[in-house]
C-alpha cells in the first residue's frame, strides 16, 4: 500500500480547502452585487413614482404638489422613511418641482 507523507497529507487537505474558500468569496461578492443592484432599483422606482404622481397632479389639477404629503395622501405614493430621504422643491404652482432621492445610510451591527 501507498502511504502519505506529511506534506502529500497536507497538500490533499489545502486543494479542497483553497477551493471551498473560493467558491464561498464568490457566492458573497454575488449576494452583495444583487443587494446592492435591489438598492438601486429601489431608489429609482420611488422616483419615478413621485414624478409621476407629480405629473398627474398637474394633469388633475392644474398646478404641481405643493407638498410630498398631498403626494403620499392623495396619490397613493409610499415613502419608506426609514430608508429614503426625499427633497422636493417647488419654484411655482406651474413649474416641474425638483425631486431627488437619496438612500440613507444604515448600519448593521
């Protein structure tokens, strides 16, 4: 019979590990990408919401929101706080406000 040596043991336990290590970095850096990808779309889809939620409102009433509430209250858009922070600047009742999007930042412990 053929027996291992010491560093032929070693050497078969590193391959499978180097390996498993690998495919492992792999999988997280994918997971982050999707996450990371689901942030974005998130962020765009709430922007396009609100404009819109913006437009019809012009189309409905005759002049832009004057505020995200009238928007959030008789649109039917929904802002997640928690993740969102929302500027809106109106210049006028028949100009197209300003809207910007942002992600706030979150920490996980």
């Amino acid at each position: 019979m053929f027996k291992r040596t010491g560093l032929e043991s070693l050497r078969a336990m590193i391959v499978p590990v180097i390996c498993c290590a690998f495919a492992l970095s792999v999988a997280i850096y994918g997971l982050d990408q999707a996450e990371r990808g689901s942030r974005i779309e998130g962020l765009r889809a709430l922007e396009e919401s609100l404009k819109r939620a913006v437009v019809t409102s012009y189309s409905v009433e005759g002049r832009y929101p004057a505020s995200l509430s009238h928007i959030e209250k008789n649109y039917g858009v929904h802002i997640d706080r928690t993740k969102y922070l929302v500027f809106y600047e109106i210049v006028a009742s028949n100009v197209m406000p300003t809207i910007v999007v942002l992600e706030l930042e979150t920490t996980s412990n």
